[in-house]
C-alpha cells in the first residue's frame, strides 16, 4: 500500500478514537516460510523444503548480488553470510586484485565519495530532466524557438509541470501527515492509560480489559488496522508513519527539488557514461534499512538461532549500493550489474525502480552482459498499483529493440491473506510483464543495528524469489540461469480465483495479473528440479 492510502485508512480510525478522547510482542513470525498446504497461508514452504527434499544433499555456496541502498555489515545475522573478496586485503587502501575498486572487500559504493562522504537523498529522474533543460528553455516562448528546438521544449515544460506538482503534492502530504503522526501518539498514549498496559499488542486490543464501551470501540478499531497490515501492535504504526514522513520529507526537500545537487559528494561525471572507477568501499552508507532487510529476506544466517532465517542457507551476499532515497541514476545501476558480475555474482537482487530512463542503454548493454556471463537478475515490480502493461516503469522488462530479456524474473507480490484480498494493495501488475508472485507484504526480516522488523513492497517479494533462485543454484550446481528461471517459474502454484485488483474494489482472475498467474514455491521448485535431475540421469544411463 502507498504510504498516502495507508495514512488515509488510518484517519479514519484517528477521526473515532480522538474525539472520544477529547470528552505485547511485535509479531515476528516470517509467515513466507509457512508451508502453503499446511499453514493456511500462501508461504514458500521453506522449512518443510529443508526437511523432507534437502536433507540428503550437500549445497555449494551461491554468490548473490544485492544493488540497493547499503547493508548493515555488522549485523548479528548478516555478518557471516557476506561475500568477501579473497583477493582484496582489507584497509590497505590499494587495489589488491586490480579490479580498478580499492578495499571492495564486501562490495562496492557506487554513490559515495573518495573522500568516505555518502548520498543519502537524491533528486528524482524528471526533476534532473528539467534542470539539465533549464537553462536552454527557463523563460522562453516555444513560438521563438527554432522547429528543432520546439519538441524539447516541450519535454522541459512537462518535466517542470509534473516537477511543480509532485513537489507541491509531498509538501502538503508531509505537513498534514506531521500533525497527524503526532495526534496518533495522542491516541496510543491514550489507550494505554485507559487499559493500564505498556503496550498495545494485539492480543491486548482484541481483548481489552475494560467495561468501558468507548475504550472497547477504540481498541476494535486500532486491532483492525493493526492486524490488517501485518502488524504486532499498535506502536507499529506510528514507526511505520514515522518511516514514511522521512520518506515525504526527503521527496519534497530533495527529490523534487532542482536545485539540490548530491552528485558533488560523488566527485564523478554523471554523464560520462565510460568512467568506471568512482564511489568509495563503504557498503553501509547513511541509511541502510531497505538493503538491510532485503539481504536478510535472502539469506539471514539460519544457524546461528538468532533473529530470522532467510530462504536460502548457503548463500553468500554481495553489497552494491547504487540506489539513493530518490531515483537512481542509470550509470551507477549498470556499473552495479557490471561489478556484480565481474566478481562472480550468479544471482543479483534488484529492489528498485522508476518511471524515467534517460540512459537505458547504457543498463540495457549491462544488463546483456550479464545474460552473457549466465548471471540471473531479479527485479521487484513496483509499488503503484499500476498495470505494467501500459505504463512504463525501469528497468524495463525488455531490451531497448523490444525483444525480451531472457534472465529477468520481474516479481509482484501478495499478503498473508488466502481471500479476495491476497494481492497486495500496492503491488503493480501485468499479464504481458510481471513473471510471478511471491510474499511481500508485512515480511519480517533484519534491520540496522541488529534490528528486526516488518517491512511491505515488492521490493520484498524479490529477495524471497532470489532466495529460492540461491537455494536451487546451491543444491544443483549445473542448472542455468534458464533453468532457475523456468524452474520457479514452472513449479510456481497457479492460482485460479477472484482476487481484488491491486487498489480497486473490483475482483480479477489472479490469472490476469501476470504471465503464469502462480505463487512461487520452493517446495514445489526443488522437486521440479529433483524430478528433471533423475529424468536426466535416467537418459543417459
């Protein structure tokens, strides 16, 4: 769900409890990995994979490559899972391997300076668009511009119409959004004297200890928002609106904002589409939440009985930072996929996306030599709750001359719920362009400083198909990127019903919502795998 439609369903309930005022655990249950038969919900069957189809085999280690916005490296449950470079030693401050990237032990930063500075906020793609063209076409009329000129001009005044407007739109949301985060505060604190708890768990709203009807009213209320996002408690929430305002304030402060300019921290030339050699080694940088989850959603140690476990178990991560809060600049995505590749990653997770590409080729060239290198890309479909299909969103699922690009798994995402409401109310979608589905909604996995949480996106339901893709890569070693991607593909579980279109209220067939109309299943993968590995022996025995 977008941010703006989460906080819109929660006036409601803020509209209810406060002017009735004014006279537990956190759930960490990685529901992904239930069983799908089992469990009542459309997990991946991780556990049950491991147990009765995995026991028998060793795995090799499989490298895989997260571009995003930094990982915490000192996390209690990524530590021991990161890819380090045996060739570089670490803090010399010389390019031991020679890769033209000094001190990329763990990955590479390609959106920080030599000097150690980091990018954290960065202007998005139109807004880069209007300040390149401002200065040919700022306070002119198209009528004294040259036939030639005329067509560009019109492409300035567009970016600088939807500029203006996204700009003036984030203000607004973040200040009504400001003085409702703090009133939700208000209610929580409220709720709390009211039942005499710490927290306002939800075992604690669906039963409230009270003979208050009002304060019943107002817990029933507070438990079906927090329930209905996956949440554990009430206090989820407001962390929840506090990410987000960080989120609005960054889009109308920098995002939408020509006259910031982050690049400088670089030191690089943003359109010398050859320069290679930029960034600094810090993998983390100033805000590594997404990465940080991301990466766990992966491969979260699952030996080590902390925290989480993710999908796949012999896994080694790579850390490519290249995408800033803001749009990602299209030289830094293909420098990651070039340095992913070049240091053997098989499998690259991409969580982002946008909705404007000045320099595709230049990720479209990356991108097909990765496919030439056999490297498997997966990437998260959005979060507009847009049909793909008709509308443009990169990197795309096609190369530049149309054809499609046969090592990408574009990947949409569901919830926990096996009812009308299984796909998640954010998720874009397409039956010509998104490949599968996977969980994504309320996924619980690491956070900065050793933290846990939940997090919603199909930036999340990625990391779970690149799990699966680990896994099968590591069990059995000589499968292609084709394999894997015809593998999850294939043994991905068809789901023939009437679902809610993403953000609608009107009911589609799952089937309409992408190419195979399936949820992945790693139970069901390995055994497809399994099935094909004897069929094989068989043939030529």
């Amino acid at each position: 769900m977008s941010f703006k439609k989460f906080v819109f369903r929660l006036l409601s309930l803020y509209t209810f409890i406060l002017f009735g005022f004014a006279r537990g655990q956190a759930q960490t249950s990685q529901w992904f990995h239930l069983d799908s038969k089992a469990d009542s919900v459309w997990g991946i069957s991780t556990d049950r994979t491991y147990r009765e189809l995995l026991s028998h085999r060793k795995p090799t280690p499989v490298v895989v490559a997260v571009i995003d916005g930094g990982i915490d490296s000192t996390h209690e449950d990524l530590k021991r899972i990161l890819w380090t470079n045996p060739k570089e030693i670490p803090g010399n401050g010389i390019d031991d391997d020679k890769n033209g990237y000094v001190d990329d032990v763990h990955g590479w930063n390609f959106i920080g300076g030599k000097d150690g500075r980091n990018v954290q906020y960065e202007t998005a793609e139109v807004t880069r668009q209007y300040a390149r063209l401002r200065p040919l076409y700022e306070g002119k009329e198209r009528s004294s511009l040259k036939p030639a000129q005329q067509k560009e001009f019109d492409q300035f005044v567009k970016y600088k119409t939807e500029m203006e407007k996204k700009r003036a739109e984030y203000k607004e949301q973040y200040d009504s959004y400001s003085t409702f985060s703090t009133q939700l505060v208000t209610i929580i604190d409220g709720l709390k004297k009211a039942l005499g708890v710490s927290k306002l768990d939800t075992a604690t709203l669906r039963n409230p200890a009270t003979d208050n009807d009002f304060v019943k009213k107002a817990a029933a209320a507070l438990y079906e928002m927090t329930s209905a996002q996956g949440f554990g408690q009430a206090e989820d929430i407001q962390a929840e609106l506090t990410r987000g305002l960080e989120d609005l304030k960054g889009k109308a402060e920098y995002a939408y904002n020509p006259d910031f300019d982050s690049r400088s921290i670089v030191g690089d030339k943003p359109d010398d589409l050859t320069e290679t050699a930029y960034g600094n080694p810090d993998i983390t940088g100033p805000d590594a939440l997404h990465g940080t989850h991301v990466a766990g959603i992966i491969g979260a140690d699952r030996t080590n009985n902390l925290g989480v476990q993710g999908v796949a178990d012999q896994v080694q991560i790579m850390a490519v930072r290249a995408v800033p809060d803001g749009d990602e600049r299209d030289k830094d995505v293909a420098n990651a996929i070039r340095y992913a590749v070049n240091n053997g990653a098989q499998i690259i997770n991409m969580s982002f996306g946008k909705d404007v590409s000045p320099q595709r080729k230049a990720v479209d060239d990356a991108m097909r030599y990765a496919l030439s290198k056999g490297v498997l890309l997966i990437h998260a479909a959005g979060n507009d709750n847009k049909l793909l299909d008709t509308t443009a969103s990169f990197p795309s699922d096609r190369f530049m001359d149309g054809s499609a690009i046969p090592n990408l798994i574009t990947v949409g995402a569901i919830t926990s719920k096996n009812n009308e409401s299984l796909v998640a109310p954010f998720s874009n979608y397409g039956r010509k362009t998104v490949d599968v589905f996977a969980p994504g909604m309320a996924i619980y996995s690491t956070t900065p400083r050793n933290g846990y949480d939940n997090l919603s996106g199909t930036s999340m339901a990625a990391p779970v198909v690149s799990g699966i893709a680990a896994v099968l890569k590591s069990y059995f070693p000589k499968l292609t990127y084709s394999d894997l991607k015809r593998i999850i593909e294939k043994s991905a579980v068809v789901q023939n019903r009437q679902v809610l279109r993403p953000e609608s209220t009107d009911l589609v067939n799952f089937t309409d919502l992408s190419k195979t109309g399936a949820i992945v299943n790693l139970y069901e993968a390995v055994k497809l795998a399994e099935a094909e590995e004897a069929a094989a022996a068989a043939k030529k025995g």
